[in-house]
C-alpha cells in the first residue's frame, strides 16, 4: 500500500506538539481507513488550530463557482476560512489569516490537470504563509493520472487564471507536492518549505494499485475514471453544451437538445483516437445546463487507459461538433472562475488558439503538433522538482 504523507505525518504526530498551525484540507483529506485528517491529527493529540478549505468547501458540499462559507467545524468547534468567496480576492488568504500561527499544513487531493483549482489554492495559501513567516508542510499524495505522461500546450502569457494559474501543460504528470516544490523554487519561498513525500507510491502507478480509498475531491469528481476524462471533458464546461454535470457520470457525458447521436459517434470514430470508444446516448441533466432537458450526444468510453489522450480526445470532440452542429456549439457568455474579460475556452486551453482554430476550421492539426515542444520543455524545467523517480515516457 502506498503510504500517504497523512499518515506517515500521524506516526510522527510529535512533530507539531506545540506547534499552531492551520490545515488546508478538504472531504478527499482522509486516513487509509477513511478518517478525516482533522479529526486524526485531534486524536494523535495535535489539534489544528484553524481549518482552511478551498474551492467546494471544507466538506465538499458546493457546486462549481458557488461560493463556500466559513464556519466551525461540528466535530471539534475549530474555525473554518474559505478560501472561496463572491470575488477573485477569496481566493488567497488575507494577511491577518496567519497571525499567531508558525505553520500551515496543507492535505489536499489532486487530479493531475492544469485546471483543477486545488492546486493554486494550495500554492497561493502557502506563498502567504510564508510572507507571513510561517512554515509550509505539504502532505503528499498521488496525481491519479500518474506521473510520467504529459499532455498539452504550455499557457501563454496573459492567459493565467485560478483555473491556469501555472506555467505547465493540462495533464503535468506531478503531485501536489511537486508543484509547490515547482513554485516554492520559481517564488523563492522554498526554505520555508517541507514534502512529506508518499512511501510506496511510483508515478507509473494506476489508482488500484495505491490500494487507497478514492473519495471524491469535488461533487462532480465521484471516481478516479472521472478524473481520467476530465483533463479533456472540462472543456467543455467553455460552451453551452452540457459535460455531463447533474448526472451521475460528469465529463463522461456529453451533450445538448439537437445533436444526432449516431452522426457524432461516427464522426469521432473516424479520427481514431486511442484507448477510447464512444457510445451514442441520451440523458437528462437534473441541475446546472440544460437541467430537466434530455441531451443527446455521447459518452465517453475509455478502454485503455494507458493508450488514452484525455486532452486531444477533448479537443477531437469539440472539433467533431463544430463541424456537425455549429449552430449547437456555443461558447460561454458568462463570467467564469471571475473572468470577464477573456473567453472561458481561451482560459483553459491557455491561449485562443483552439478556439481560433475551431471557429475557422483551420489550424487544429498544427496547434495539437505543437504539443510535442511544449512537453519536451515542461519535462526540461520540471526535472529540479521531481521527488520520485521518473522513466519518462513521450
């Protein structure tokens, strides 16, 4: 079994005996044996003193862009900051958070993709615990998508957001605890930073071989094959289509009232992507787009996920339905993540290049080619960050 950096800081609880720290942690932060990491760390005897809980709340409860509120906590009475409120300045913790505080312990699950905002939230809320003086410990654990595969573009300048927030590619084959090490270097705070790195854990390794509980990160992150799609699926979350959420296979499901979904299967089996099917259906959402409508579009089916592409399978089906239904293809008006002033699509593909392309129908080919370089460089600049042994792989 992998051994978490949870657990391997509960066999030395003696490390913060007399230590006040707060714990940024969320409902995915659980021992081997399901026990939330607050409630473990109280019973080793070494009570938070504050909890920090990012986007979806302390517990998991909020849908995506809904606020999460602060608190106390049921169980133990321990205060809860959000580090998601109405506005982009909830989004970083203000600089009273830290007072009389000499640590900040951050345990949070990750999914391996660029947009996944878990990760800025923990590398924004370390960088002000270490202007505040504090100490910044990272609990590892492991990036279910592995972590020799690297897949997309590098962002281009202007086009940093709480759902790109840094320089690396959609799918960047890191932990937590190699991002901030990443970041810790990149911001010069990383003296103030400490890894308790996993035990056991190889970057080759698929989810079942953890042998660690998979609990849901995010309401609409319920399994680990949720998170295999996802770095391709949340892109659609930039149209008016529907990814699947309000139903019980979010990113797996896609769709909207007017596509015929044989037509759109077919036309995605031509483009021959690897590892995956897709299996024209029907659903109805039952909350956020289209709810109570009956969708019709495809589910995505993979069957190898070793061979599988994520990301250019996202980018193939967005291709697939500007060509079948551009009259159904419609980007998001609305603000997203507090972004007004750049299109949603330009935010998570890191750049307008896909969505340039897919309006002109030119283009697509060359910019997935150009993946390649930015992968080839990601895997350069990474290297002083790795913790654990890489045999990379193209």
């Amino acid at each position: 079994m992998v051994i978490t950096g949870l657990a391997r800081l509960l066999a030395d609880p003696s490390r913060l005996n007399g230590r006040p720290y707060a714990l940024l942690a969320h409902g995915a932060s659980v021992t081997s044996r399901a026990e939330p990491a607050h409630l473990a760390l109280t019973r080793a005897g070494s009570p938070p003193a504050a909890l920090l809980g990012p986007e979806h709340g302390y517990y998991g409860i909020e849908q995506d862009m809904v606020a999460a509120a602060g608190g106390s906590d049921p169980w133990t009475g321990l205060p809860i900051l959000s580090l998601y409120g109405d506005d982009e300045g909830s989004l970083r913790p203000r600089p009273d958070t830290f007072a009389g505080l000499d640590l900040l312990v951050i345990d949070l699950q990750d999914v391996g993709s660029r947009y996944y905002t878990y990760a800025a939230t923990a590398v924004w809320a370390a960088e002000a615990a270490a202007a505040a003086g504090c100490q910044v410990w990272v609990l590892d654990r492991p990036n279910p998508l592995g972590g020799e595969i690297i897949e997309g573009n590098l962002p281009e300048p202007g086009y940093e957001s709480f759902v790109g927030a840094f320089d690396m590619p959609v799918r960047h084959g890191l932990t937590l605890g190699e991002i901030a090490t990443y970041q810790a270097v990149q911001g010069g705070w990383q003296e103030a930073l400490e890894v308790w790195t996993l035990a056991g854990w190889r970057p080759s390794m698929r989810w079942p071989e953890t042998h660690l509980p998979w609990i849901a990160p995010s309401p609409n992150m319920p399994t680990v094959a949720t998170a295999l799609v996802y770095p391709g699926g949340c892109l659609i979350e930039a149209t008016d289509l529907s990814e699947g959420r309000g139903t019980t296979r979010p990113f797996q499901l896609i769709g909207a009232p007017g596509i015929d979904p044989p037509a759109l299967a077919e036309r995605l089996r031509r483009r021959s992507l690897p590892g995956v099917r897709f299996l024209p259906t029907y659903f109805r959402p039952q909350f956020q787009k289209h709810a109570g409508e009956v969708c019709a579009g495809v589910e995505i089916v993979v069957v190898d996920d070793a061979a599988f592409e994520p990301l250019r399978t996202g980018v193939e089906l967005l291709a697939a339905l500007a060509e079948l239904v551009p009259e159904v293809l419609r980007w998001r008006e609305k603000p997203y993540e507090f972004v007004t002033d750049r299109p949603a699509l330009d935010l998570l593909a890191g750049g307008p290049a896909l969505r340039r392309a897919l309006e002109s129908g030119e283009g697509l080919n060359e910019w997935i080619a150009s993946w390649a370089a930015d992968e080839a460089e990601f895997r350069r600049r990474r290297r002083p960050a790795l913790l654990y042994p890489r045999e990379e792989r193209p």
